[in-house]
C-alpha cells in the first residue's frame, strides 16, 4: 500500500489533537507550572496528588530498572513531566513526540544537557538511530493510541535499543472496572473510524500481552494494581535478528 492511499483513509490525527492541546493548556492551566501537570493519576485510581503520582511512577517503574549508565528513549514525552524523572537516574534522554508543541514544552522544561529532542511522523520511528538507547520508556502515552498504532511502534522499537534493552509501557484496560467506566463514558462520541487523538484507546491487557508475545519481547512483570484503570508493562526487547 502505498502514502498517497493511506492518506486517502480516515486516520486519527494525533499530531493535531496535540498540538491543539498544548496551545489550549495555558488557557485553562494557568495555574500550573508544566504541562502534564494536570494528569496526577486520580482518575486512573493511583493516586490524589501530582507528588503522590510522580512518587509511583519513579518509585515503581524508573528507580528499579534505570541505570546511571542508561540512554532512555521517551516516546511520548509530553510537556517532559516523567523526562524530568528519568534525568535524576539516566545518563541521556532522547525525547520523542509526534508533537512538535509537546517538544517545545518538553525542551522548556528539560533544557539541552544530557537531551535530545526527535519529532515523530506517527508511522515510523525514523530520526531515533538504531541501537542509540538502553531502555524506552512509555508512560500516559499508550493510553491514547489505538491498537494497531501500538503493534506498529513494537514491531520498531527493538532495532533501536542495546544493552540491556528495557521497555516500560503503559496503556489502557478497558477489562479493568475503571477502563470500562472510561471507555462506558465515552465511546459514543468516537465512531464511524472518527475520535480526538487525545480520547483514551480501546486497549486491553490480553490484547498488549498476545502483541508482546508475538514479536518476542520477554515479558518482566505486568502490573495491573498500580494504576487499576490502566496495565503497566516491563518488558526485554527482543534483539533485531530474533
């Protein structure tokens, strides 16, 4: 199939959506010091503050498997809230985002020391060399992309990582009682193929754990108590050749 076809198809348009979002932020959180300030995991059930949520996140999954030597891939860096984590344990951190509104609150935020800023296309990972990270990091980002987009940047992400090639994801359950609450609350205002880049994906644990298997990846642990709405993966990429 080739591009011009599959721009022709309706597609979700995640790179608008947040673009559109990161303009609108400062409007409605003018109180807040970054954006992504405003996600503190209590609608996901893990937690009541942004320090209690940011406490879990480094607690549970960057401070037990973050090495001072690693090169982390963010994909997904947002306004750079859990970048601002990973840098207290990382050597460097490669920031990606299909935004390029995102990128510019993550670099105000971040700075340039020990960080690399790459704009994504939605497709492909194209920008990140090969074997330039240690581990990827994905976190409140899967939340938002639809299944097949999620296989596509599985199948991708291996040929990017070395050493001890770590993988943090985390994603929706709809199978959990608040993922049904969410997806309950919502799905009528996303049919016929047409939803917001920013609504919550149709995801679920089977399903990320059937893709993980498929392309080989080692799965680690699968944490589904942490953020009950949601699963959180920790996983060994497979190198390119298995």
């Amino acid at each position: 199939m080739n591009d011009e076809k599959m721009t022709d198809r309706p597609r979700v348009d995640y790179e608008r959506a947040w673009d559109s979002y990161a303009q609108q932020w400062q409007k409605t959180n003018a109180e807040l010091a970054h954006i992504g300030d405003e996600w503190i995991g209590k609608a996901a059930g893990a937690a009541n503050s942004l320090a209690e949520y940011e406490a879990l996140i480094e607690q549970q999954f960057i401070a037990p498997y973050i090495k001072k030597e690693h090169r982390v891939l963010e994909i997904g860096i947002g306004g750079g809230k859990t970048g601002s984590l990973l840098l207290k344990y990382c050597d460097r951190l490669i920031c990606a985002d299909i935004s390029s509104q995102m990128l510019q609150a993550a670099r105000s935020r971040l700075g340039d020391d020990r960080v690399s800023y790459v704009k994504l296309d939605g497709l492909t990972l194209d920008g990140i060399a090969p074997g330039s990270a240690d581990v990827c990091f994905c976190y409140d980002t899967m939340v938002h992309v639809e299944p097949v987009d999620i296989f596509n940047y599985l199948t991708r992400i291996p040929k990017l990582l070395r050493g001890d090639r770590i993988c943090v994801f985390h994603h929706t359950n709809i199978f959990s009682e608040l993922g049904w609450q969410k997806f309950a609350g919502e799905w009528d205002k996303n049919l016929l193929g047409h939803r917001d880049g920013t609504a919550f994906s149709v995801m679920t644990d089977t399903i990320m754990e059937k893709f993980l298997n498929h392309l080989n990846y080692q799965i680690i642990l699968k944490n589904t108590s942490s953020v009950p709405r949601d699963c959180v993966w920790i996983c060994k990429a497979p190198t390119p050749n298995e």
